[in-house]
C-alpha cells in the first residue's frame, strides 16, 4: 500500500458512537463535504473501514 488516498466525509457525524467520530477527527474530517488526503496506510485503512459508511474514497 503506497500513495495517497482521497477522503470525503458524505454523511454527519451527529448521532454517531463516540469511536466513529474519533475515527473521522483523526482522519481530519470535521464538516460535510470536507475532503481530505491522506497517506494510504494499514492504520488509515482501518479508521475507512470503520466509518466506511459516512465516507466516500478515491484511490
């Protein structure tokens, strides 16, 4: 896994467990429709499939 992965959060946090909006702080999303890149790491990867549900990526 190399490179960069692109990240936009399409649903709100509001209502959420308190690890998932962990997980969408952590990767840096805080609002709708914010986009973010990151590196595409296993520990990245883990914090998508969590939160797979409210995010939309792009390789």
């Amino acid at each position: 896994m190399s490179g960069e992965v692109k990240v936009t959060l399409i649903k709100s946090h509001i209502g959420k467990s308190q690890s998932m909006r962990g997980c969408l702080l952590g990767m840096g999303l805080t609002k709708r429709e914010k986009t973010v890149v990151l590196k595409d790491t296993p520990e990245i990867r883990g914090m998508i499939n969590k939160v797979s549900h409210l995010v939309r990526v792009e390789e």
